[in-house]
C-alpha cells in the first residue's frame, strides 16, 4: 500500500482586511450615549476594532467588513439606532456563476487550509444551475463511512493519466510488454493555464513552485517559457520540469529537447492534422504522454468521442470559466456533456482506453467529486488559486487598470502558501466526502452515477406521470 498523501501546511493571513457578507449602519443622530452600549458588549470587539482600523487606514478603498451578523447589538439597543445590512462590496464579489459565497469560503480555505465548517449545517442551495442540480449519495446504512479525514483508515485520491490497453499482451517469456506509460498523481486535479479574460497577474511561477510542493501538474503555455520560472527555480529546473506540461503553442518558439524529454505529460492544441501531429511527438519523445486540448464548444462531445476511437490518448474537454459550453446560444453545463462522452464511449466500448480531463466551472471541492461522478478522470482549475490571492474576480483584470486586489505587491511565500492550502483544503474535502460515500479508491468514482443524484431527473421521475415533461427554453 502505498504512503498516505499528506500536504503539510501553515495559516496564511490575508493581505489586506477581509470583506464580511454583514456590516452595521450606525444612524448615531438619536444616540442617548449609554453608559452600557451594546457596542462595547460585542462579543467579537468588531466596533472597537472598527475605530482603531480607521484610523490607520492605508487605502481609501479598505474599509472595516468583519462584522460577525450575530445581531446582538442590533437586537440589544436600546434606541434601535443600529441595522444590520448586507456589506455592498461583498455583493460586487465574482458573478452569477462564482457568487460571492464561493469566493469567501475560498478565501477561507486558502487562509487555514481547513474544511469550511458553519456549525448550522448545510442550508442550501439544494437546487439550481450548473452542479447545484446534482447531490452526491451518501447512504450511510447500505455503504459505511470511512473515517479517511483523521488518518484512521487509508482512502487513495491517487489517480492515472494515460492510455490503458484494452488487453494485455505477453512476449516469449511470460512477461507483460506493450504497457504504454501512465501518470500517476496524488488526487484528481492539475492546475489549467489562466483564461483569456484574467491576464493581470503573472503567476506561473507561483503555480509551478505550488504543484511541486503538492506533487501535482500545471499546464503552461510554451509561449512563456522560461519566463514562467523565477531564478531561484531555474537553478534547479530538474525538480520541476516532472510537474510542468507544456501546452505547445504553434505561434511559440519550440521547447527545447533536453526540456521537453524531462517532462511526463505535454498539450497540443487540437486541429485537422492532430494524429499526425500525436505521432511525430511520440517518435522524437517515446515516454511522453500527449494530451489534446478540445474546447467545449458545440461540437466539443462529437470531436472528443471522435479523438477517442482515433486513438488519442489524453483529451483535455475546455469549457469557459463558468462551464459553460462555448459559443453556443443555449449552452449546456460541463457536468452535462461530460456524463454525455463518458456514457458514449462505455457503449462503444473504449471508455478505459483515454484518459478525460475536464475543465471550466469547477469552483468548489464538491465540484472535482461530482465532476468524477459524471466521468471525468481527472479536472482541472485556475481561477480558484487566483481567487486564493485575495482576487476578487473582477472585470479590471487587465494591463493599465488598477487592481482592487493588489496582486502585484503579493510575495511569493504568500502566493505559493496560499495556493497550497486552498490545494491541501479541497484533498481533504475529497477525502471526506469519500468516506461518507464508503469509498476508498478516487479512480472507483469515475462515471458511478448510482453515488449520484440528479435534480432534472428525480423531477421527471416523480412529476413528469403528473404534469408531463418540463419545457425547457
């Protein structure tokens, strides 16, 4: 059995002061001045605390948002002078997609590299877009828990990238030959190149230092090579070249061999002539797993399915960042055209012969679990370590326009340690979900929809003898 992976961590404060969901409005005009304020009776001290921060302010646009929404001052004073209210920056946080929930618990994460815990259970929602529709099972009468999370039973997150044989083939001594190479990674996650619409930050080499110490995959494009590490890196550029894969960019100068052979996993665009492409890569790098990078456009299932009967090896499926299909008028959702290549290749039967990376969308720990439930191998993210950073999701992330973030400024101990817990956070919260699903093996979740339910059908199952089908736009 192999040694339990662990990622060692340490607390990361934030930068800079954290934007809490509640704040106080203080009318103050009708203040009777007590000499018992409920004020002073915070339990958290945030009004005291609140006046020491402004008077140190440093930016304008940093102002006090801890507040806790206990209510109890609210609730407690006597001239009903305060109001508890919804903080106005928290709401400009991410978008529809990427709620400022999402946001905050990710902040959260990259802080303490803990599981997130409210202490009033899960509230919602329970329903809605994208993997809201989907719950995962967790019957604890017909599976058993495993309590993987404590260290007290062993549950492997360890997954395979590669091309598995359908069979096996013997020489003339008895021996398996033929095996072609296989990746093997600590949990089902690398670490995607950053989409076209956040290009402030230059953060490869931050990403680079993070999948090393996590021992995990991060794509790069060529075309920053070696831009992408810092100097300190480059001195010792053979322990990260196993956890980079080059996305070669045919607009960018080739990478050269003695770079290129050092590393296990590389990405090619997908165009008419990739299989030629595939094979030329093979014959110069023998070892080399090569992945097609496919967009989740309206014929990204078709051409997946496709590349997989034609033999490809690795198909990276790129949805946009809120996976959603791309260009199309009504897109459907990641999970959706996942579980739909996963269930075509099963009937063709050559499922176990690609290896599906799946990309866009993916925001929280749940989401890697339920995008394995649907068929995926393995998922891939950036902007959840970009919001790690403090990111706010914004649409000023572009050269020339001030970040709200300061993203600039960041260190690199901060960035990378950032990264690495919110990383260690999402491994245990795989772990966790796991147990209370009995499993122990992540590679056993691909596809298992029976640990699945699904919203859109449990409806129709129910209603639809009653209403009839729901119509959809």
């Amino acid at each position: 059995m192999p040694e339990k992976y662990h990622i060692k961590t340490t607390p990361v404060p934030p930068r800079l002061p954290r934007i809490g969901k509640h704040g106080i409005v203080d009318w103050r005009e009708d203040c009777a001045r007590c000499h018992n304020c409920v004020k002073k009776a915070c339990v958290y001290d945030r009004h005291r605390q609140e006046a020491a921060y402004i008077r140190n302010l440093k930016y304008s646009d940093f102002l006090f948002f801890e507040c806790m929404g206990c209510f109890s001052c609210v609730q407690n004073c006597t001239k009903d002078l305060l109001c508890l209210t919804i903080n106005s920056e928290y709401k400009k946080l991410g978008n529809h997609y990427w709620t400022p929930e999402i946001i905050h618990i990710t902040w959260q994460q990259a802080e303490t590299a803990a599981v997130p815990v409210s202490g009033a259970g899960y509230r919602g929602k329970f329903s809605g877009h994208g993997f809201d529709s989907m719950w995962t099972d967790m019957s604890e009468i017909v599976r058993p828990t495993r309590d993987g999370i404590h260290g007290r039973e062993y549950i492997s997150t360890s997954v395979d990238i590669g091309k598995k044989p359908s069979y096996l083939t013997f020489d003339s001594d008895q021996n398996i030959s033929g095996l072609p190479a296989v990746i093997d990674i600590p949990m089902p996650m690398i670490v995607d190149m950053n989409p076209a619409e956040f290009t402030l930050p230059q953060l490869e080499s931050y990403i680079i230092e993070a999948v090393k110490l996590t021992d995990l995959i991060a794509i790069v494009d060529s075309a920053k090579w070696p831009a992408a590490l810092n100097d300190s890196q480059m001195k010792n550029i053979e322990a990260y070249l196993p956890h980079i894969a080059f996305h070669l960019n045919p607009d960018a100068p080739e990478i050269p061999f003695d770079v290129l052979r050092k590393t296990r996993l590389v990405e090619i665009p997908d165009h008419d002539d990739v299989l030629s492409r595939i094979a030329e890569l093979k014959e110069k790098y023998p070892g080399l797993i090569i992945s097609v990078r496919v967009a989740l456009d309206s014929k990204g299932v078709d051409r997946t399915v496709e590349l997989s009967r034609l033999g490809a090896e690795v198909i990276h499926t790129v949805a946009d960042f809120n996976g959603n299909e791309i260009g199309v008028d009504s897109p459907g959702f990641i999970k959706d055209r996942i579980r739909e290549i996963h269930t075509t290749l099963i009937k063709e039967g050559i499922r176990d012969e690609v290896t599906i990376i799946a990309s866009g969308g993916f925001a929280l720990p749940e989401h890697m679990a339920k995008g394995l439930l649907c068929g995926a191998d393995v998922i891939s993210i950036y902007l959840p370590l970009l919001i790690a950073l403090e990111c706010r999701l914004c649409n000023t992330c572009r050269p020339g326009l001030i970040c709200p973030a300061r993203l600039e400024d960041i260190s690199f101990e901060y960035g990378v340690g950032r990264m690495r817990n919110l990383i260690a956070a999402w491994h245990l919260q795989l772990i966790e979900l796991m147990g209370a699903m009995g499993m122990r093996e992540a590679r056993r979740l691909r596809g298992d929809v029976g640990r699945a339910m699904f919203f859109e059908e449990l409806e129709e199952e129910i209603f639809g003898t009653l209403f009839g089908s729901r119509k959809r736009a």
